[in-house]
C-alpha cells in the first residue's frame, strides 16, 4: 500500500475545506486553533499514516497548497 506525506502551504489555504470532503480515508479537518496571517483556519492532519497517497486532496484545492509526497509504492 503505497503512503503519502502531505506538506501545506499554509499562506495559501482559504480554508475551504474541499481538501476535507474529498479525502476517502478522512484524515484531515479544519483546525479550529490555526489561523494564517490572512485570517482563514488551517487544515490538520490527524494520523498521517492512514494517507493513502491518492492525492486528491491536492487535485481538489483550488489553490495548490497541498503537495503529496508518496513514500512507498
Ligand atoms: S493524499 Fe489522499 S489519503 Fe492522503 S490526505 Fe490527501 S486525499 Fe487523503
Ligand atoms: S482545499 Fe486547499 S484551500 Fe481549501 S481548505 Fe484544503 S488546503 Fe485549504
């Protein structure tokens, strides 16, 4: 099963959470506490290890701020 490692870039978010919805194995959520200099909250991972590598969540942003990196195949 291939694993993925997710890095945001966290200036860029809106906070839109079409990350959110569109992850199948439901790891990321809006942080309430993180908040970019632009005013939006932050998406958190909860368990990265359950990522899957899919990379929707980065096809689905609207803004590119999330990159899949795939950690094994
Ligand atoms: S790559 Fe897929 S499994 Fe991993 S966080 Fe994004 S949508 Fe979820
Ligand atoms: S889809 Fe992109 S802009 Fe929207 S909440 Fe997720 S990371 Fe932020």
């Amino acid at each position: 099963m291939k694993k993925g490692r997710l890095t945001f870039d966290n200036e860029s978010c809106k906070g839109c959470e079409l990350c959110v919805t569109f992850c199948p194995v439901d790891i990321l959520s809006l942080d309430k506490e993180r908040i970019n200099s632009h005013g939006y909250n932050l998406i958190s991972v909860s368990d990265m290890d359950k990522c899957i590598a899919c990379a929707q969540c980065a096809i689905v942003c609207p803004d590119s701020v999330i990159k899949v990196e795939v950690l094994e195949a």
